[in-house]
C-alpha cells in the first residue's frame, strides 16, 4: 500500500485526487495540507463523512509515514514544498505550474543527493501527453515552430505549466528556427511573444478558456498544428497524477513529462 499526501487538498484539483485516492485499492490516503481547512478532517472540509486524515497547515507537518507527495498548490509555494519533501526522503509529484528551467535543475540535483524520485508535469492529462510526445516527434523533421497558450483571464502565471514545459521539452530537441531574427523587427518585440527555452511562446488570457496549448509547426506552403484542449473539470488529470505516484518511489532524481512515463515501454 502507497502511502500519498497531497498538497492543495481541498482545491480544484487536489479535491479530486483526494477522493480518488481513499477509493483506490492500492493507496492510501496519509496526510492532506491546505492552510484554510488546517484542523479539519479532510472528508468533512471536501463536504463529505471523516475519513481520519486531519488537514495540516504545513507540508513538513504531513510527511510522517508518507511515501509519495503530491503538489497541486501554488507557484509560490511548490518549490518549498518539493525541498521539504526531497528532505525527508519522500518521493514527489509535481503538477503545480510556474516552475522554471532553473528550479527544475534544482530539485533535479537534490532528488539526485538524496536518493528519491520526483515527477513533474506540466499537464497530467492522458491526451495531453500524448499531443506533447506528437509535438517532439514533429520537432526531430520540422525546425520552425511557435507555441500558442491559452489560459482563462484570471490565470496569474504565464505561461502555463503545460506550455512551459513543452518548450523546454522542445529545446532538448533542437532550437527552432526564425524567418527572421527578433533584433530585425519592426515593432514593439512583445508582439512576438516570450522567448522560452528557445521558442516563441505567446500566452492568451480570456474568459472561457481552462488551459489549451497550440503548437504550430510550418513548412513553405504547409502547416502541421498539435492542440490539446482541456475540459472545466479536474476529472482528466486524476489518472495521470496517479500514474506518476505510483512510479515516483521507483525512480531517483527528476523525470519530467507524462509522455516520459507512457512512453518508457
């Protein structure tokens, strides 16, 4: 039996792993932190009967007998919540966006120092690593692309986790190629979007979106686009955050991308 605490556990998505969880015959649901319902039993702060599981303010106060972390919290505090984590030997899985490049290098190290696996995601969608795995295929036979990200007007970071990562994911691959360099424009430069890992990424922010990521991949005369769309609902991510929890405590140091897991084989 896997013993999982999961951070963020009374949010959109954490509300639903929480559940997932206490339902599955081979997890077991050990600790569960979120600063507004710290106290409660988990069961009665989701609105349901207790399930012996008192919510904590803090990761470091939930880690006790906990084999695999799970983080859907905040931009601002998963990188403290993985180093803890790392720090007592747990196992970690991040599907908290707003990481960089940077942080990822440095959890990557850590893991490595002590001996324990952390899995990250952008987006823990099934499809979603699917269009990703897509996307890095094009990207060994096509050099031109651009990365499009939509998100709902009130999402505070940019870009997504989601878009994120697949430039970076892309930059492993080769860095793309530009009609025209970005110190020969005419123009405010921002009308060409962020440079990240390499690639030009541009981050929309409307009423109606959740997250959906357009990579566009071109050709003289030809255009190959690789979307994925998410629904208004956590349901998707579920079955990929517990994919990794379960393969985390089996790996050592960083693996990034569901696509990296589904793919192993």
């Amino acid at each position: 039996m896997l013993r999982i605490c999961i951070a963020g556990a009374t949010g959109w998505t954490g509300s639903a792993l929480v559940r997932a969880v206490l339902d599955a015959d081979d997890l077991a649901l050990q600790g569960a932190v979120a600063r507004t319902a710290a106290g409660a039993d988990v069961g009665v702060a989701l609105g349901g009967e207790p399930v012996g599981v008192e919510v904590k303010s803090h990761v470091a106060d939930a880690l006790s007998d906990v084999d695999v972390l799970i983080d859907y919290t905040s931009h601002l505090t998963v990188m403290d919540n993985t180093m803890t984590a790392i720090e007592h030997g747990v196992a970690v899985v991040i599907g908290t966006s707003g990481l960089t490049g940077g942080q990822f290098t440095q959890i990557d190290a850590a893991a490595r120092d002590a001996g324990v696996g952390v899995i990250a995601a952008g987006n823990f969608s099934l499809t979603a690593a699917m269009a990703q795995a897509g996307a890095l295929l094009a990207a060994r036979h096509l050099p031109q692309w651009e990365i499009i990200d939509y998100a709902s007007s009130t999402k505070s970071d940019v870009p997504s986790g989601t878009a994120r990562e697949l430039a970076e994911r892309l930059a492993e691959v080769r860095e793309p190629l530009l009609g025209r360099p970005l110190n020969e424009i005419d123009g405010p430069r921002e009308a060409r979007g962020a440079t990240i890992a390499g690639s030009q990424v541009h981050s929309l922010r409307l009423p109606s979106f959740v997250v959906s990521t357009e990579v566009v991949f071109a050709l003289p005369d030809e255009r190959l686009v690789i979307r994925h769309d998410a629904g208004g609902s956590p349901v998707p991510y579920v079955a990929g955050t517990l994919l990794a929890a379960r393969a985390a405590p089996g790996r050592v140091g960083l693996t990034r991308g569901l696509d990296t897991l589904l793919l192993a084989d």
